[in-house]
C-alpha cells in the first residue's frame, strides 16, 4: 500500500504558551504521499479507508482519531465525536511537503493556529 506514516509533535508556539514545544501533544496520519513528499489524490481515494489521523496529547479530552479528507483543493481532518466541531482544515496542507523536519500549521477546533514538526515519516 503506497501509504506513509507521519507522525508531527507540537512545535515551538511561544505565543500559545508552548514556546519549547511540547513532543507530548501531536499528531500521526497515514497518508498517500507522492515521490515529491506531497499528499496524492488519486492514491487517497484509492486508500481513503486506510488515511487516518490520531491527535495525541497528555489531556484525554484532546485525544481523538478520525480519517484525512479530502474535498476540492483542501485537505482536512475529520473526527467523528460531536464534541469535536467542523473539521481541521490544514493550511495548504496540499502545497506543502510531508517530509521528516518539514514544519504544517494545523487550525484547531478551538480557533488557535498550531505549528507542528514533522518528526517521523515511514512508508507502510
């Protein structure tokens, strides 16, 4: 499966309170990505059931998993739990390489605007 684990941990956000970052609060996606480290969307809709997206974090309110979605241009991740509000758009996430020291901004439920690191990326 032409699948790519990704695993991104909170980069340094002084301005959200996380000025050294925090490698405990993140995300893991697995994603079709194509040779260039971009996201695919020929290879998604292909593997649609198999991109996911676990948040991680030390609180388990933030803790929650759902799928990586992909609607026109935009990439998204959904979350089935009510609690969790519109979807997390990922700015340009499209544009952008996932590529291991890579760094993604990731608009939260709760309206801040996160940076996150690209910490691992494995072929599944």
């Amino acid at each position: 499966m032409p699948l790519t684990r990704i695993v991104m941990r909170l980069g340094r956000n002084p301005d959200a309170g996380y000025p050294g970052g925090d490698d405990h609060r993140g995300y893991v996606i697995v994603a079709p990505l194509d040779e260039g480290g971009k996201l695919d969307a020929d290879l998604w809709r292909e593997n649609r059931k198999a991109c996911t997206v676990d948040r991680f974090s030390p609180d388990p309110d933030e803790k929650a998993d759902g799928w990586l979605t992909h609607r026109g241009a935009n990439w998204f991740f959904h979350y089935d739990e009510e609690d969790e509000g519109p979807d997390e758009p990922v700015y340009r996430l499209g544009d952008h390489t996932m590529r291991l020291g890579d760094y993604l901004t990731i608009h939260e439920a709760d309206g801040d605007a996160l940076t996150y690191k690209i910490t691992e990326a494995v072929k599944v």
